[in-house]
C-alpha cells in the first residue's frame, strides 16, 4: 500500500492542476503529502509549467 500520493488533475497550457493529494492515515502529520506534491510540482515544471493550482 502507497504511504502518500498525488498527481496531476488537469492541464492547461503552463498551468497544472495537482489534486488528489491522499496520505494513508496511519503516515499522517509527518510531511508525507508535502513531499509528494513538491515533487509533483518539480516534475511539472521540467515539463514547461509555470503556475499550479492545488484542488482540494
């Protein structure tokens, strides 16, 4: 069973959409789903986005 994820939702021209950010209960309040949205938003970006919306 994955600890945390997210990915990307929607993507319009440079903008990303990162939603469906889910951490198991049991790993939570310990950085997991920032971790992964950053890594999200890095990867993102290496693909040419500039601006993020997180939907939540």
């Amino acid at each position: 069973m994955p600890i945390s994820l997210c990915t990307h939702t929607a993507r319009v021209s440079d903008i990303v959409q990162i939603g469906c950010v889910w951490t198991a209960l049991r790993w939570r309040g310990r950085g997991y789903a920032r971790r992964v949205v950053a890594g999200a938003l890095h990867a993102a970006e290496q693909e040419g986005v500039s601006r993020a919306v997180l939907f939540t």
